[in-house]
C-alpha cells in the first residue's frame, strides 16, 4: 500500500519519534510524515502484533489519545431559549477593549482551532456582506479531495472554496466538511463570533479570521489499547501535532499573527512539561507571532488522581480503586520523579494478590487472577526518555466489579513521593475511582506544557471557582493554571443556527484564545509592540488578573487570578 493508505489503514500502526529512529525509514512496509525539526511520524505496516504492548511500543513514542474535556451536555435548545448573557466577556473586560478608543476586535489576526470542526455555514462566522470569515478549513476525515501541502491525507479547503459553496444550493456538495459533535462550532463562536444583526451575540474577537482543523478519530486498535468507550471521540496526538504544524505553515505564508485554541486533554504523562504533543506546543510558543492557549480540563472532581507519600517506617501505601461492573478495562500510570523507585503489588477484590514485582529496567509481565477471571499487565519504565522518571503502566483487562489495591513498596526513596493517576473521564470505560483520591495535580495534558497560557475556569456570575476545573500545579511545582476564565453557562452558537450554553474549561480556553487575538491586534497589527511574544501576552494577562478576596495569590485553584483584558491594559499605564 502506498504511504496515503498507511496513514489510514487500521493495520498500521503510528509511531511518534525524533530522527534516532531513521532504521525504520528503509523498510517498505513504513512511510513517515515530518513535523518541523525535530519530529516524526512512523507509520509501521504488517509487523504481525495482533496487542501492542508498550515494551515493543515504547509508552513515549506511542500516540496518547485525546478526549473533549465536556461535561455538560451539547444539545441543542429552541431558538431563544437561552437568552444572550455577555456577563462571560464583561467579566473578562474584553467587552470593555472592544469598545472606542482601543477597538479590540482581533481583526488581522487569526484564531486557530483544533477541534470537531466547524460549522462554516452559520451566521457567526461570516462578514456582513455574506462571505466568509474562514481562511482555511483542513478536514482529516475527508480523503476524496486535495491535502493541504506536505500532507498526505485529509482534505484542505480555501477561503475562496468555501465562499463558493455558500454561494450554492447545495453548500456540502462542494465543502463537505460538517461539525457532528457542536463542540468546534460553539468554541469558534465563542472566541471569536461575528455580532449578530440583532445583536443579541458576539464574540470576544469578532473580526478576527479563523482556521479549524477537524481531527481524525483515533484508529481502533488505541482505542483498545486506552480502553476507550465506543463512541466517544477521541483523537490521536500525532493528529494533533500534525495539525499544529499545519496552522504554523499555513500563518508563515500568510505572515500573520495566529492564536491557537487547543481545548483537548488527556490525564496520561507525568503532569510536567515533558512529552511529544506539550513539546512541540513550547517550540510553537517559542517562535515570533504564534500564542497557544489550553484548557485545564474538568477532572478535579473525577476522583482520578491518588498522590501518595512513603516516609519514616512505613513499609507500604495502598491506593484502593473501586471498579463498577461491566467495565471492559482500564489504566493506570503510577509516576515518580528520578531518583525514587517502588515496587508493586496487586490485590483483587476478594484478596487473591501476586507476588510483589520489583524493579527492573524495562520489564513487562502479565498476570492472571484465577478467581476473578481479570488479566493485569504491568510494565516498568525507568528514567523514560521523556522525563527521566520511573513510569509503572497497568493494564486491567476485565476487571472484577469492587475494590483493587495497588499496594506500593519503597525501594529507593528521598522524599517517598509517588502520584497515580486514572484516565480522562470521558475516555474512562466505567466509573471507576481511587477511594482516597487528591483534586490537586489534576491538570489535563498538554496544559501542563510550561510555556503555554493555561486557562481554568469558574463562574463569573458569583466569582466562585468551577468546582471541576483541573487543579495545579505541575509534578514539578510549576505555577498552573496562569489563571482562570468563566466555564460556566457560557453562551456561544449550535449546530441548528441557534444559540446554546455551555460549561466546561474548554469554554474558558475559547474566551481566553479570543482575549489574546485581542491583544495580538494592537501589538502587532497596530504595531504597539510588534515583538510581543507568546510569554509577553501571558505576563500581561497575569499582571491584569482580577484577584477575588480572601485568597492568597497565585495558588492551584485560581493562578494568578481571573481574567481581565481591560485590567491587563489598565496595568500598561502605571
């Protein structure tokens, strides 16, 4: 097969490296994309493994699936039934910097979204003569039409395609790309939606452009791998950064300032800076005329997080996760900064246990619980190549209904620290939860990625905090999130032509990619300061954030405060 069917073929498998791996590259069998320098994509065909495992796929290289991050609900209500509420954006002062003398509107700039796609019919993204606000819109799903360049699958649609198609009778018969889910056309809208007629809505960056990339599902046997739920969307992290290399590309050509919306997460990593996806989201952040904004996610209530500390004489520490019935499988990961090692032990809810599993470099072992009829993978990994940590990965497959152990064993500690996580709740089969769980270090990847701006989010309508929003801060005591911005009943438009509201910290994420066009327009296209940076956007915003009574600032709930565009001005003058 050629390398455009590799890609897409289920019975190849994805690989994510760096140019070591170049004797991969003269087998017939395998094809690769690049992303900028440092970065390969290996497609690996008929290597005849029917279960990847992480000790022939090193966890590293192999892609981490990315959910929504979306609690509530994205049906659709009656047009009018959710009055337009500006409360979001006056909160935030960006209503404030739209308005004479500033006239903040992210006009010149383009907002970026690598999402379920877009919407490109609805109202919110056109201009008042009818034409359309978007540049560009690569599909992955679509293979019948032209990939963008230097990429061998998906479909790319220009500007003057898609006018052509508004144009038309029949819009999808030349632009089929569609948005399914409503998630990318409620977060475009809410960054940067045009006003209304009526003006009962607008966006925060309302005469900015606008590129989606909508993601390819993850393919199936990753999916199986992570146990994911059938029918939940999940995306794969090279899918993203190829995206993210393609709205790069796209903004050189085009010489303009780009935002960049990433509202995805998964729990899985170390919860540092490390890692493929938050790596190359540093090197983007790094380079002229580029921000990248995350979203915390809602897992600070998912009860997924278990930090544990062995000190003094304790021999052992147990992290107890209780399992519903009917779940198919799930992981976990248990991280330890370098130089800490633990061994390990497993216990089954009717107390059949294995003998304990000590250290060795790269092990991979398999166990069978013969009462529970529940298979249990276990692999070590020491100083990874991501992070110089140990990394235990578990595997349970068809766990028995009750309460598991893992009993944890210091074998060389100096602070005992050890944390454990579960995955993504929306990726999770099954509500399956530590008994003794910790809200803090709940930031989703890749917002834990030192150099992005790092949104949480709470309720603007009585300044409390959003009581799901990911907690910091980093594995490393990093200071994240930077800040939060309002994630709850946020209003922004459905896939009907109708208006919906939404909560979750991904809306956060769009109001504050909106707030930074904001900012790139009169630095940069007004040229206030044209070599403002993405680390000097995210300064301004910390210096401008509102900070409610009665906390100590910065802290893990809150950063540094809530968002306030108007106050980041305010805070230039002084």
């Amino acid at each position: 097969m050629d390398c455009k069917e590799m890609i897409l073929s289920e019975d190849t498998y994805d690989i994510i490296t760096d140019f070591s791996a170049s004797e991969f590259l003269g087998d017939d069998n395998n094809c690769y994309e690049r992303i900028g320098e440092d970065f390969l994509i290996l497609y690996l065909g008929n290597l005849g493994i029917r279960n990847p495992k992480i000790d022939f796929f090193p966890y590293h290289n192999m892609p981490k699936l990315y959910g929504l991050m979306q609690l509530s609900p994205s049906g659709e209500t009656p047009p009018g039934a959710a009055p337009f509420d500006p409360a979001s954006l006056i909160a935030s002062g960006i209503t404030q910097v739209q308005r004479p003398p500033l006239s903040l509107t992210g006009r010149g700039v383009i907002l970026c979204f690598i999402d379920t796609g877009i919407d490109y019919t609805n109202p919110a993204f056109r201009y008042s003569d009818g034409s359309s606000r978007i540049v560009r819109i690569w599909d992955q799903t679509i293979q019948d039409g032209t990939p963008p360049v230097g990429i061998l699958y998906g479909a790319d649609y220009t500007r003057e395609q898609i006018n052509a198609a508004l144009l038309s009778e029949n819009p999808y018969d030349l632009v089929p790309s569609r948005d399914m889910n409503g998630h990318g056309t409620f977060l475009a809208g809410v960054a940067c939606g045009s006003e209304s007629e009526n003006g009962d809505f607008i966006g925060a960056a309302p005469q900015s452009e606008i590129i989606m990339v909508k993601l390819k599902e993850a393919k199936q046997y990753l999916r199986d791998f992570f146990f994911v739920k059938d029918g939940v969307p999940a995306y794969q992290e090279n899918d993203i950064m190829m995206a993210v290399s393609y709205l790069n590309g796209v903004a050189n050509i085009l010489n303009r300032p780009l935002v960049i919306c990433v509202a995805l997460g998964n729990s899985a990593g170390s919860h540092a800076s490390e890692g493929f996806l938050p790596s190359y989201l540093n090197y983007i952040c790094g380079r002229r005329k580029r921000v990248v904004v995350t979203a915390t996610g809602n897992e600070a209530n998912a009860r997924h997080h278990f930090q544990g500390r062995i000190i003094g004489e304790m021999e052992h520490e147990d992290a107890e996760i209780t399992v519903e019935e009917n779940t198919k499988g799930f992981f976990v990961e248990l991280w330890a900064s370098a130089p800490e090692l633990y061994a390990v032990t497993i216990i089954s809810p009717s107390g059949e246990q294995i003998p304990r599993i000590l250290v060795r470099r790269g092990a991979s072992e398999q166990f069978n619980f013969i009462f529970e009829g529940t298979t249990i993978t276990v692999d070590y990994r020491i100083d990874t190549k991501e992070t110089a940590s140990q990394l235990i990965f578990f595997r349970f497959i068809r766990p028995t209904p009750g309460l598991w152990t893992i009993r944890i064993f210091p074998q060389l500690t100096v602070t005992g620290n050890y944390h454990l996580w579960l995955p993504l709740r929306e990726l999770t089969d099954g509500n399956n939860f530590f008994l003794r769980s910790n809200p803090e270090i709940t930031l989703t990847s890749p917002s834990a990625a030192r150099q992005v701006i790092t949104v949480g989010g709470y309720q603007a309508s009585n300044t409390s905090i959003y009581a799901d929003s990911g907690r910091g801060y980093t594995i490393t005591g990093e200071i994240k999130p930077d800040f939060v911005a309002p994630a709850v009943d946020v209003y922004g438009p459905g896939l009907l032509g109708n208006f919906i509201t939404f909560t979750g910290t991904s809306a956060a994420a769009a109001i504050t990619a909106g707030a930074c066009a904001q900012i790139m327009q009169w630095a940069i296209v007004d040229q206030n300061n044209t070599v403002m940076s993405n680390t000097s956007i995210k300064n301004m915003l910390i210096r401008g954030t509102a900070k409610p009574e009665n906390r100590t600032y910065p802290n893990r709930e809150w950063g540094y405060g809530t968002l306030d565009v108007f106050g980041a001005f305010q805070n230039l003058r002084l």
